[in-house]
C-alpha cells in the first residue's frame, strides 16, 4: 500500500533529517578566520592523523622499553624495570618493546619523543590528564576549552569542499553518562560553537547512516523540502531572519546536505574497494576469545577506523582523530595482570598502525600527513601491595623497595606516571628516525635529558600546520590562545 505524506508530515521528515544530520557532534564545521592576522609560518603539513590511545600506556614496555625483569614471586618492586624483551627498530639503536615488530619495521619514518613531562601529577584522574592532552589546558579552565582538532579546523578550514576539516573516528556518542559527556568536552569545539564540533563516526564497520536520506526520502524529495524550508524562513520576521543563531542553522543545513554528495561518502566504501590484503593488515592480530577480559573489545573498529581516516585525508579531511575508546580499567588502563594485558593491546594496535605508515608512505601522502600517537600520561610501579590502589594520588617519587610482587597480578606498570610520558610522529615535516629526551634507567625513570613540556608539543603541532603558539580567539572579551596564555615554543629539534 502507497503511503501519503501530508504537508507537516512532509515538513516534519524535513527537520527531522537536517537534525539527524546535525544532531551534536556530527554538525558539519564552518570554515573562520581568527580574531587578527597571525604571522605567516610556512606549513610542511596540509593535515593530521592524531591516534589516540588513552589509558596510559606503560612507555617501559613499548616505546621507550628498559632492562627486561622477568617475573619471580616475591620480587621487589624497584627490580621491574621492565616486562618484555626488546626489539631493534629500522632506525639504528633505536628499540622497542616486543610486540611491536610491525610499528617497529617503519620507525625510518617516524620520530620519538620520550620526555614527555608535566609539572601536574594527575593522579588517579585519568579524565583530567586527557583533557590537558587533547585541549592543551588544565582542568578546569573557566570556560569550554576547544581541542586541538577544533583550534585546527577552525584556523584553517576545509580543505576540500564539503568535507569537514575535524573528524572523530571510534568514540560512541552517549549523553547518559557523565564520564562520557566529559570526554566529549575534552574532544569538542569549546566556545567556538557547535558549528566547529567535530564530525562524529562511531564505528566505521557500520558506515554512517545520516550520509544517506531518510526511509522514503529520495535526494530530490530532500532537496525540495530543504527548499521549502529556506521559503518558510523567508516569510519570518526580519529580526528572526537576520538573528546570527538563524543564519547559522541554515548555512549548517545547506551544509549538511552538501555532504551527502561529497568524497567523505565515498571513503565508507572500503570494504569494496580496499584489496583483502590490506583489509587483513588493518585487522587486529587477536580475537574476544584470546583476551583476558572478552567483554572490552572492538574487533575492527579501531584498525578499520585507521583505514577510513586515510581514505578521508585522501578525500581531502584536515584533522581526523582515531581513538581506540577509554573505558575505565580496562584496554591500555591496566590495574591488574598488566604484562599479560599489555601483550594484548600490542596485537590489537601494532599492524593496523604500521599499516597506516605504509599505505601513506606509499601514496606520497606522508611527506604532508602528520600523524600523530598520544595517550595522557605514563606509567611506573604501584606503590601500593595491591595494583592500582594509589592513596596519596600517584606513585611519581616510588623507588619500589617496599613494594613485593607477590604474584602474576602484580608484574606490570599500574602505577600512574604523570613525570614522564612519550608520544610519536610521522611524516607531516618531523624529523625522520629521531629520538628525542631521555629518561632514567631505574625508577623513578623521570626526563633526564631535553624533558619536553606539552604546550611545547602543541606549538610544535601548530607551527607544523603554519598556525602560530599565540593564534587566539575572543571570548567574553578576553584572547584565549591556542597554546596556554600564547606561550608555547615549538621544538626545532623535531622538525626537519
């Protein structure tokens, strides 16, 4: 039986496809200028791939690994230095943690950073460390402070028509709980409105169903509603009409619709256009049934989430951000069985990035694609007999001589490490096969040497991008600046 639409049912599917386009988080970004004309830097990257992996990865077992200790019950704390073997990189004297073998055969293109240090001992707070990490700004800050994808989308806009500059890739979109709604603050736009809110994409395995028109609704039915609603706004009075908050919704709806004809779309077509092999290379090397906890895991979600954010920087994305989702305790969290723990979340990230490294490289999209592996601190020993109970905060000044690993349970870094912490990059105009700061051999393996403070890293980020430490724009009368008070000096030494 044909169904008939009456015209407010008609007006109603109207609106209610503009707001499944734009329902929050998935609101296409304007392109803006800021406030004043910053000093001219030359770019030597046109986009970024910013993996996060949040949790607090152990950087003794994977990217800056010390003296392998293998377990013996009734060990003490201070002899963990560390629980893997090491392995050699393609970069000479440069190793990694074991289980790592596919990030490692790559490291020719890539640059490390191991002196990560803050003066903020975040604690227990994981929350806290990742909001300075992903916005650059301590918590709380006075105001909605906008991330880093936001403050480079906005600056510098599209870089192709109708695809939005930042894009958030592996995160579930959920307003019922509270840990989630502050992780969407540390990901978002800030004051600069939802118009710079990033284009969300929960799980790239499931496509995007607002890229497509409502049951019913072909393109040309939408495109005549979407007309008879600029008609309908045409007739409402001119204070309305002209209101900055009614511009806005329109431009945001012509936008959203130009989305749906654009490369993005097409980027979602990679389980038919992508060859087997590389699908496979961006599967993870472990399944539900191999891990410890079966109830934390993605299957695809993150290594085919790698895949789709190359196919948008190829479609023309500025900033797109892939994270292997946070969950409390568990993924790179690691409070108890954390050796064991470790060697699973090796398997699920170490082919899909090198992957990644590969297929840029081979594309000679590298060269202009910063790619970027952050997570918010790192970790040491817990100062506790129990792994994870931290009563004074942090565990920042343990040696580990009153601690006893009396079991398995123990043998891992559950501690968290606000002190030192490292990140890496590739491509996007960093120095190639560099290793940057040292830390000490035992613990507290503290910055020994060039330690390295975050809003440098940003002003680093930024000045790669041809955006200066002291861009800003005004809020309730004040400049706020894309690094912390416009401060942030760039590392040289990274850049080549």
């Amino acid at each position: 039986m044909a169904s008939r639409t009456s015209r407010r049912n008609f007006l109603k599917s109207s609106l209610a496809s503009s707001a499944a386009l734009l329902a929050p988080g998935l609101a296409p970004t304007l392109k803006a200028a800021p406030v004043r004309p910053a000093a001219k830097l030359i770019p030597r990257a046109d986009s970024v791939i910013f993996i996060w992996l949040p949790g607090g990865i152990a950087q003794a077992d994977t990217w800056d690994p010390k003296r392998h200790t293998p377990f013996v019950a009734g060990m003490k704390g201070s002899e963990l230095l560390g629980t893997c073997p090491t392995i050699p990189t393609a970069v000479d004297g440069l190793e990694f943690g074991a289980g790592l073998e596919n990030l490692a055969s790559v490291m020719q293109h890539g640059t490390v950073l191991r002196s990560l240090a803050s003066e903020t001992k975040f604690g227990a707070v994981h929350l806290k460390a990742q909001y300075a990490m992903l916005t650059g700004h301590l918590f709380p800050v006075g105001l909605k402070a906008p991330s880093l994808g936001a403050a480079v989308g906005r600056t510098l806009g599209p870089r192709a028509e109708h695809v939005p500059p930042y894009i958030y890739i592996g995160r579930d979109i959920d307003t019922s709980d509270p840990e989630k709604q502050f992780i969407s603050e540390a990901i978002g736009s800030g004051f600069y409105g939802v118009e710079h809110a990033p284009f969300m994409i929960p799980d790239p395995t499931q496509g995007l169903a607002t890229l497509s028109a409502l049951a019913e609704i072909g393109v040309e039915r939408l495109d005549r509603q979407l007309q008879y609603l600029h008609t309908l706004e045409g007739l409402s009075t001119p204070n309305l009409r002209k209101s900055p908050t009614a511009q806005r919704y329109l431009q945001m709806v012509d936008s959203a619709r130009a989305i749906m004809d654009s490369p993005i779309k097409r980027a979602f077509d990679y389980a038919r256009e992508e060859r087997p092999e590389v699908l496979a290379a961006y599967t993870p090397d472990i399944t539900a049934g191999d891990l410890l906890d079966k109830s934390y895991f993605f299957g695809k979600r993150f290594g085919h989430g790698l895949l789709l954010a190359r196919r948008l920087v190829e479609s023309g994305a500025r900033f797109v951000q892939v994270e292997y989702q946070y969950g409390p305790f568990r993924g790179f969290d690691m409070h108890e069985d954390g050796q064991a723990r470790m060697v699973e979340m090796k398997k699920q990230i170490d082919a899909p990035i090198a992957q990644l490294i590969r297929d840029l490289a081979e594309r000679d999209l590298l060269a202009r694609t910063l790619v970027v592996i952050a997570t918010e601190f790192g970790r040491t020993i817990a100062n506790q007999p129990k792994a994870g109970v931290e009563p004074i905060g942090f565990a920042e000044s343990q040696s580990g001589e009153q601690l006893i690993l009396e079991d398995r349970k123990m043998y891992g870094f559950h501690g968290h490490f606000s002190s030192a912490n490292c990140m890496l990059f590739f491509g996007g105009g960093f120095q190639p096969g560099l290793v940057y700061g040292r830390t000490a051999d035992r613990h507290p393996m503290v910055a020994v040497e060039n330690p390295v403070a975050l809003t440098d890293v940003h002003a680093t980020i930024y000045k790669a991008l041809g955006i200066p430490a002291d861009t800003h724009y005004v809020t309730e009368g004040r400049p706020f600046y894309v690094t912390k008070d416009g401060k942030g000096k760039a590392i040289d030494a990274l850049l080549a």
